[in-house]
C-alpha cells in the first residue's frame, strides 16, 4: 500500500482483534499477526490474560490488552467499545469459543460497536444487529447455519443484500460479495484446512480496510494473497501452517500492488 510521505504513525491503519479463551490462544494472535503484515502502523489485540505473555512473544508491535477474565465476559464489554474509539477497523470472534457470558457480551458489543468491523468464528451467529460497517467471514457450513441456505453465489450475495454487509465464504473457491459486487477467488488448495488460516484471513482483511480498501475490494486482495501464498508454499512442502503463511503476505502484496 502507498504510504504519504509526510504520514505519521497511526495514519496508516489501526486495528483491534477481539478474540480467545482459555483453551484458544492462537487465533488471536495468528488474526492480529495478519493486520500487522497487512501493513498497519498498529494492533490492539484484546484478549485472556493467561494468553497475553505469549502473544507478546510473537511480536514486539502487539500493544495488548486483556478481558477481566480469562474469556470475554459482559464486564469487558464497555472498557472495549471505549478502546475501539483507538481503531479504525475492529475484529470479533477468533477463538473466543461459546460460554453463554462470552456470547451474551459478543451479541452487545455487536450492537455497539461503531467502527467497521470484521465478524469471525464464534461471533457469526449474531446476525440480528450488526455495525454498519460488517463483514461476516464464515465458512461453508457456518454460511449454512448463519442462513439455512447452501452457499452459492447467488445466495450469498442475498444474504449480503439482507445482512447489509461483505460476507465473504471461505471454501475450495471464496465466494465475496456486497450487495453489489460479486467475485470468485480461485488461488488456494487443501493445505489450507489447517487451523489458523481463517484467523489470518481475518486480520488480513481488517488490515486491508483500515488502509482504505473497501470492504468487498480488502476481502478479495486478502483471500488471493493467502491462496497464491499457500500454492507457493505446496511447491516447495507436503504441509503448512498459518504462520507460513503470515510470511509471505508483504511479499505477495508488494508484488500485487
């Protein structure tokens, strides 16, 4: 991404990442490590403070804050819609995992939350209200409980009518679409059903956002850099993780830009 010369720090996207329990550490931070190789100036990851001493060991450009406890709960809720007024762009859901207090807070802040966010994982049920600003990223079968529906282009464009947001459906091919737009994205291949790869996504897409792509544009950019990233990785090795795949992506984005 272009950068102004005179820009300071912050001016070129900040990014908050809610997500993780006691049981989940990676996705969080595999999803705040896909906004800061998208090129952010700044990450904010919420998350379990048994979790926030290992997260930091992934990078020195986490500025980390943590829940109460070590899952979301409702007393967490205000602290974060205050430090949201920091970011530009919000991730919910990485590993934040099903307890009814996680989910009573997931469905608040949803309602609250007022900057364009990324909704992931255990956050894509809660479609009733949504910021105005939304993507959705669920896979297939997450398409199909969010909406009854299978996961067509056809339909996923109709429930992004619907919802008022991007939704993009992870798959063999990414479906993305807004309610004017409609793209397929072909890079990738099965190495990619390893764990961490949506998490990366995730952030990636938010990072993308906060630089000033448009929602459907960031999700498509973000779905090709990772495939082509995990097809140049499957001529090379027999398997990969996420972490690879966070390697590659300033590479890929420079050589795409």
């Amino acid at each position: 991404m272009q950068r102004k010369e005179d820009s300071h720090k912050g001016q070129n996207g900040k990014v908050m990442v809610i997500g993780g329990n006691a049981m989940f550490h990676g996705a969080p931070i595999l999803c705040s490590l896909g906004a800061e190789y998208s090129g952010v100036d700044l990450v904010f990851p919420f998350m379990p403070p048994c979790h926030a001493q290992v997260a930091r060991t992934y990078s020195l450009n986490l500025i980390i804050q943590t829940f109460e406890k070590d899952h979301l709960i409702s007393a967490d809720v205000k602290r974060i819609l205050d430090f949201s007024e920091k970011a530009d762009v919000v991730v919910i859901g990485p590993g934040l995992g099903e307890a009814k207090e996680t989910q009573k807070a997931v469905k608040e802040l949803l309602s609250k939350l007022e900057k364009p966010t990324v909704v992931d994982a255990d956050a894509l049920i809660y479609t009733n209200t949504l910021p105005k600003t939304t993507v959705l990223t669920p896979h297939r079968e997450e398409f199909k409980e969010m909406t009854k529906d299978e996961p067509t282009p056809e339909n996923v464009q109709k429930w992004a009518k619907h919802l008022k947001a991007t939704i993009i459906v992870k798959g063999p091919e990414d479906i993305i679409a807004d309610k004017e737009d409609l793209m397929i994205n072909k890079t990738g291949n099965a190495l990619m059903t390893v764990g961490g790869t949506g998490d990366v996504l995730s952030g990636l897409i938010a990072g993308l956002m906060a630089q000033g792509n448009a929602p459907v544009d960031a999700c498509h950019i973000a779905a090709h850099t990772l495939g082509e990233a995990a097809d140049h990785l499957s001529e090379k090795q027999a398997n990969l993780r996420a972490s690879e795949l966070v390697q590659l992506i300033p590479r890929l984005l420079y050589k795409n830009d």
